[in-house]
C-alpha cells in the first residue's frame, strides 16, 4: 500500500464526494495530502475522518473559492508549505447548473467556467512550478463521461468538462518538457452526498436512488466514490509513468452503450 509513498498531493474539491474519497486511498497509499474545499465544514469533517482512520496521516486542509485567483494562489501556498513541496494536483472542484442551454444567461455561463475551466487552469497554474521541481508531478483532472456523451439538462456543465479534456491534451504537451505528467478522468454517475442530498430534498430515499440511472452504465448500477479514486491514484503514481494526455473512462461501459 505504498503507491503514492513520500507523494505530496493537492486535492481540489475534497471535502466530500470524489475528493473526499481519493484523499483516503492517497493517505492509505503513503501520500501526503491537502485538501481543498469552498466548504470549510466539509474540510473539517473529511480531514477529522481520515485522521482518525490513518492517525500517522499527513493531512492539511485550506478553504478556497478556486474562481477567485488570489485564493487559489494561496491555497497552493499554502499546500505546499504544508507538505514541504507538491508532486500531484488532482483538479477535482467542480460546479453544477441544471439550465437548458437555451434559457442559460451568461452570468451562470460564466460562473460554471470560472469554476470548471478557469478555476481548473489556474490551479494548474499556480501548482506548476512546484510540480516541475518535484521531477515526477502529475496532475489528474476529473472531467464527466459527458463530456463525450450528450444529454438534456446538463449542457452548461458537460460543456465546461469538454473543455477539461481539451486542457489536458494541450497541458500534456506543453508540460512533457518539465516532467508533468497530465490525465483525465471521466466518471460515470457516482453515488455520492451530492446526489442522495438532491434526492432526499426531492422526496426520494438513497435507496430508492440507487435504483435510477441503471440505463446509465453497461453495468447497470452507480458506482461509489472509491471507484472513482482508484484511477486518480494510478494515474498520479509511477506505475503510470508513461502515461500523459490520456482521457480514462471511468463510466461502468457508458461510453460504448
């Protein structure tokens, strides 16, 4: 279990969901860890159940709006002053709008790509020259796995992940020459406190929820955050060492349906 050993990791949107989860298996797998959240209530509870889980654990928190470029270069800061350095950026924080793309108003466009796109790029940004003097960095970016595959309801946000994917190939080359490594991940529906809040504020109990969206994946289920947090864990260690500008499909066969 020493995959990311001596790994100082940076995790965007880990106070819950996806973040939340693969900073447990980066603290299981040896790494170093601080998480990022808008949420500072979610930092604390995420950062309280890890240190009880592995009470050896590294884990540092810092609250950041990752819109707001001041922040997020200070949230960086601050990582890297916890950890002594940087070696991966899992660019996790995301952002949801349910508008349809023909009654969504350039104030909530911009929200989603100051978020999703701009947000992203500027993490990257701020983190680069700590991942460049690490000499094995690796940045993760979790994108959707529709950012490939349509559907109604969601165009604002599949249209920021597109995007993501299109980042991270460009990254990938521009970056290569400094010893970065950049991947993508794109997930399938997750069963994460994301969803089951929506579906408990609906009316509707998480089991009731686990039985929708088996359409959704060959595998007709949801998946779980852990899931989801194997791959970053693998894209960010050196097992995957040759591996950049690659698009992961994480989606249970969605993407072949």
């Amino acid at each position: 279990m020493d995959r990311l050993k001596d790994k100082a990791a940076l995790i965007t949107g880990g106070g819950a969901g996806i973040g939340a989860a693969t900073a447990r298996l980066f603290c299981a797998q040896g790494a170093r860890v601080c998480l990022l959240d808008a949420n500072p209530q979610a930092l604390r509870d995420t950062q309280a159940k890890l240190l009880a889980e592995f009470p050896q654990a590294s884990v540092h928190t810092a609250q950041a709006d990752i819109a707001d470029e001041g922040q997020a270069q200070a949230a960086v800061q601050t990582a890297v002053a916890a950890l002594g350095g940087l070696d991966v950026l899992v660019n996790n924080a995301a952002m949801r709008n349910y508008a349809a793309l023909a009654d969504a108003t350039p104030a909530e466009w911009q929200a989603m790509v100051g978020v999703n796109l701009v947000g992203t790029a500027t993490m990257s940004r701020w983190a680069l020259p700590h991942l460049r003097v690490s000499g094995r960095g690796s940045i993760v970016n979790v994108s959707s796995a529709h950012a490939l595959i349509g559907r109604k309801g969601m165009g604002l946000y599949d249209s920021t992940k597109a995007g993501m994917l299109a980042m991270t190939r460009t990254l990938a080359f521009e970056e290569v020459q400094h010893g970065v490594r950049v991947n993508a991940v794109c997930p399938g529906s997750t069963f994460t406190d994301f969803h089951i809040g929506r579906a408990v504020a609906a009316g509707k109990s998480p089991e009731q929820l686990k039985t929708e969206r088996a359409g959704n994946s060959l595998m007709g289920r949801w998946a779980e955050p852990q899931e989801m947090a194997w791959p970053i864990v693998w894209l960010a260690s050196d097992e995957a060492s040759f591996i950049t500008g690659a698009t992961l499909m994480a989606d249970g066969g969605l993407s072949i349906m």
